[in-house]
C-alpha cells in the first residue's frame, strides 16, 4: 500500500537522480556543454584564484650571460555567493489517498508533478545563463484594463509567479500569476484585480538580485564583475561589438580571430537567438553545407567552421555569443538534493492545508575564468 513513507522513499532512491540528470544534462544546451565542480566553495561563497597575462621570467640571452629574473603571471581570485536554486512539488492528501492502493495510480501521480518541476525548472536555468543575476524578466510599459503591455515576452510564461518593481526599487506588488501571454503584440495579463503597475520591472517571486551570473552579467557594462573591477582588470572585457547590420562572415571571422589573439582562447561554442540563426542560414545558403553535431544531453545543432550553433529562445534579439565553454564552471555545493526534515523525510504537510509538499534544492553558481576569451555580436540584422 502506497502511505507517504514510501513517496518518500520512492523520490529519493528513484526519482531524485532522473531529476538531477535531466536538469543537468537536458534542461539547456549550453548548461549541458558547462562543466560541474564541487571545487573552489568556500562556505557560502566560490573563491577561484585565476592566472592572467603570461609568465615574465622568459628571455633568450647570451651563452655566458645572466639568467632571466623569474617573474610570475598575474594571480586574481574571482569570488561570488553560491545561489539558493528551488523546485517545489505538491501533492494533495485526497489524491495520495485515492492512489494508496493503486501503485500504477500512484507512479503517474508522482510522474506528472516531477515532469512539472523539471519543465519549469529547466525553463528558469536556461533564462538564468542569459540573465545578468538581477532576475528581471520585462519591463511594463503601459498598463490598461488588465492587459499590461512588456518590451519583452522572451522571458514571460503562463503560470509565472511574479513581482513588480518600481524605478524606485519599491516592491508594488508580489506574487502576482501571469494568466495569458500574447507573443505578437507583446502583452500579459496577471491574476485578480487590475493594479496599475506601468514603467515597472517584473521579476520572479522573491528572486529579485538572487539569481545566477549568467551571460547578461559576464558582457555587460558594468565594471563590477566576481568582485573585481574591469577598468583594473582589462581581461574582464569580452570582445563585444554593439552594431553589426546584416551578419557577414567576416564578422563571424572577426570576433573568433579577435578572442584568439587578445585572449588567447579557441570559440568552441555559438549561441545565438532565432532570428540571428536563420541570418546565417540565409548567409551560407549555396555556398557550404552546415554539418549536424550531437552535443552533450543529446542536443543536436549544426555547426559553422566546425563550431556548434545553437539558438536559444532565451538569447536577446539580434546577439550571437561566441564562448569557449571550458571558460566555464558550473560551481555547486552539491548536486540537486531533496530538501531533507529533521527525520530525513522529504514529504512535509503543508501548514493548515490537506496537502504535502517536496522542495528540490541547489546551491551553485555560473562563473567564467577568462571574460576576455569570449566574444558578443549585437545589432545583427534578422531574418
């Protein structure tokens, strides 16, 4: 007979590593490509020491002359806080009841929660590598009988839970669900009563500033980045170039040389948004076939001069990323663990409701070594 002692068991020795998987492996394309490392986690915090420029005790001299003075490369430790990462499940008491006898009942009632969890969840990962760790997902602009008008849908779902922020950084209303998504003109509509929320942003509940450092961050303005400063630290700028028009491949060709020769490193990975990935299409038509690739998780992508491309629906308009991903590290305290009561049970009744509840939990955070061995083309013209 199915009792929440054996839900209990059955998500923990069953479910909890097919979760992890799919999160980790099928959630994304380029988390899949990123690394994962338990290493450099201090306490609440990531502290890598990287090495920057190149070692100075090198010369060549004169058969009797004196030795090169040994000096090393530049030495910087990167630090940023491990991020809180939740995924809840909830399952009533009279739908476990009505499976206890039912195990085939049962599975499937656990089956569709989980599917839930990791949809959604892979859904806000992938958001987070694009985002640059505020968490904001749009921006109201006009607000009119229920139907709020966004400069973005990109990162907008039905069923979202959300916040919004005035420019003062004002929280003006919580937890507010979005009912309705209107992609082509760019609006949303949000439970309950109309509120008057224009020229706010709107972020996940209670995720405002708390998310991961995604791509958003490492090419973003800002001088601040892992605790250090860019105008100290030149290595932390990625090649960017802000305005391309219609894509060529001397373009393409441009960023990649660029990387190797300031930065050193080799483009291994190319991302970009639909729009962007059709440009190249159109771009390479009749002049060379894009060769299909099988990536890690089992994405398929083609590939340009033997580099991946993948479109993304988080990517901004108009941007293709040039990475090398093994810049990059997923640091986590651990893998995906279920949230764990003081009697190991991951089932708890949820106060004053017939029901129970699992929370999935990570601590992690995205962190890339060398900004400069990156690249970003914006402003590409698309199809």
């Amino acid at each position: 007979m199915v009792t929440t002692q054996s839900a209990d068991s059955v998500l923990k020795s069953y479910y909890l590593d097919a979760v992890a998987q799919q999160l980790n492996l099928s959630a994304n394309p380029l988390l899949a490509a990123i690394e994962r490392t338990t290493s450099d986690v201090w306490g609440k915090d990531v502290k890598k020491a990287v090495i920057y420029g190149v070692h100075g005790g090198i010369s060549a001299g004169k058969e009797d002359g004196s030795l090169p003075t040994a000096a090393g490369g530049g030495y910087a430790q990167l630090t940023a806080t491990l991020k809180n990462l939740y995924g809840q499940i909830e399952i009533s008491d009279k739908a476990l009841r009505a499976s206890q006898s039912n195990e085939g009942a049962f599975v499937n009632l656990l089956d569709t929660e989980l599917t839930g969890l990791v949809r959604s969840a892979s859904f806000n990962l992938g958001r987070m590598l694009f985002g640059d760790g505020s968490g904001k997902l749009a921006t109201v602009s006009k607000a009119e009988e229920g139907v709020y008008t966004v400069d973005t849908v990109r990162n907008l779902a039905v069923g979202q839970m959300i916040d919004a922020v005035n420019s003062s950084g004002l929280t003006v209303s919580y937890g507010k669900t979005i009912t309705s998504v209107d992609r082509t003109n760019k609006t949303i509509t949000l439970d309950g009563t109309p509120i008057s929320i224009a020229e706010c942003s709107l972020y996940i509940q209670g995720s405002r500033n708390l998310e991961l450092t995604g791509l958003g961050a490492i090419f973003s303005d800002s001088d601040t980045l892992y605790g250090l400063t860019r105008s100290e630290h030149g290595w932390l700028k990625p090649y960017s170039v802000s305005t391309v028009g219609t894509l060529t491949e001397n373009a393409i060709q441009k960023a990649i040389d660029m990387v190797e020769e300031n930065g050193g490193g080799h483009i291994n990975f190319i991302v970009c948004s639909w729009g962007v990935r059709r440009a190249l299409f159109d771009l390479l038509s009749g002049q060379r076939t894009m060769e299909p690739v099988e990536l890690t998780g089992g994405f398929k992508a083609l590939s340009y001069n033997g580099i991946p491309v993948v479109a993304d629906r988080f990517c901004p308009e108009g941007t293709m990323y040039l990475l090398n991903t093994d810049d990059f590290r997923l640091h986590q305290l651990c893998d995906w663990q279920w949230l764990e009561g003081e009697n190991g049970k991951v089932l708890h009744q949820v106060s004053s409701k017939a029901c129970y509840s699992a929370t999935l939990v990570k601590y992690a955070e995205l962190m890339c070594y060398r900004p400069c061995g990156q690249a970003v083309l914006k402003g590409i013209t698309e199809k």
